[in-house]
C-alpha cells in the first residue's frame, strides 16, 4: 500500500508463485503415528517379515511403554502391559527401564519400558 491508501499496480510477469512448504507425496504414508488409546481401541498390529523365534533364543522385537511418575499413571502402564502380554502370547526376553524426560507441550519427567520379545 502506498502513502493513499492505494494498492500498486502490478505488472502479470512481476507475480511469482510462492511455496510455503514442499508439496506432499499422495503416495507414501504419514510417519507420525498415533500412540495410545490401548487394546481394543481399533488399532491394527504392525506385521512384520521375520518369524518370532528364528533361533528359539534372542528377542526379535521390542515394545516401548512410557508413564508419568503418578501412582495411577504407572498402575494404567502396568496393567497396559499386562493386557498386550495376554492378547498377544508375548514371550518376554529382556526388558529395560530409563528415567527420562518427554518433550511435549511441556518437559515431564517419565519412566520409559522397553519390553523386547
């Protein structure tokens, strides 16, 4: 806008288009992936290629399960395993636990479970 109030003229070759953002690919499928709402929620397991014991020893997989330092959060944590363990006739191999800090809206402490099946 000018001094007037009034729009410059523009001439049809001075006018490019602009791209705020590389455009998506209609193809591939999104890499975020929702986490939570649990068992029975509607959630399709992920298949994978190689069989559960290839040797009958060793973990072939591995599930991550994180919690807030509540009572109740980590008694719904515990439970949520306990439920995946039942449903899925896991074999558990190891499992790992880490304090750890979750970045979202805000820095939470948080325990964080790796179960390798």
């Amino acid at each position: 806008m000018t001094e007037d109030n009034v729009p410059l003229p523009l001439e049809e070759e001075d006018l490019e288009p602009i791209s705020l953002a590389e455009p998506a690919d209609r193809g591939s499928s999104s890499k975020i992936h929702a986490f939570g709402g649990g068992l029975g929620a509607g959630t399709a397991a992920k298949e994978f290629n190689r069989p559960l014991n290839v040797t009958g020893v060793g973990a072939t997989r591995c599930r991550v399960f994180t919690s807030k330092f509540t009572v109740a959060s980590l008694d719904h944590m515990a439970d949520t395993i306990n439920e995946w363990l039942d449903a899925e006739q896991i074999e558990v191999k190891a499992v790992n636990s880490v304090n750890g800090v979750l970045e979202g809206k805000k820095a939470e402490p948080a325990l964080i479970v790796t179960v390798w099946y």
